[in-house]
C-alpha cells in the first residue's frame, strides 16, 4: 500500500506550522504527542538532580505549558491537554503530601 504524502506539498501559510501539521497528521496524531513525550522526559532528565518528586513537578508544569503551545497549534487533542493538567494536580499533591521534599 503506497503512502499518501499529498498533504507534505498541499499546504499554505508558514511552513513550519504547515510541515507540523502535515506531519502528524500522517502520523495519525502521535507527532504532537511524542514532542510532548519527549519535553517531558527531557526536562525530568535534567531535573532528576534535585530529587525525583522536584523533577516529576517541574516536568509536569512545562510539559503543561507545551501542551497549551502543541493545543493551540492543533498537534495535540483536548484529551492530552487535560492529562497534563491532570498531572500537574497530582504532582502537586505528591510534592505538597511529601515529607523530604
């Protein structure tokens, strides 16, 4: 079965934005969540240095923020978005709830 990259040269606007969206949707919607995947576990990452519930917080919070950017540019669905707030609410709890933190 052939691909269809129809949608890579159809496009009109930035190109940037236009190349993103043509990418996912080809990739049936997982580009914008693997940027956000791939923020998140880059700044836990990163983060990992001032203790694991800090790094899961930090994380949470600037992969909320990339995920209201991803929604705006329609990378990402409605579904997504409320699973990063909702893992901001429950870092936030782990993080106010422990003891060495």
């Amino acid at each position: 079965m052939p691909i269809n990259i129809t949608s890579f040269s159809n496009y009109t606007g930035d190109p940037v934005t236009g190349l993103m969206g043509a990418i996912n949707t080809e990739s049936q919607g997982v580009f914008g969540i693997m940027l956000l995947f791939g923020v998140y576990i880059l700044t836990f990452v990163t983060a990992t240095r001032y203790g694991t519930k800090t790094a899961f917080t930090t994380s949470a919070f600037i992969g909320v923020i990339m995920a209201i950017i991803l929604r705006l540019l329609s990378l990402i669905s409605d579904k997504v978005l409320y699973g990063c707030f909702a893992m901001v609410v429950v870092a936030v709890l782990v993080l106010w709830f422990s003891r060495d933190a």
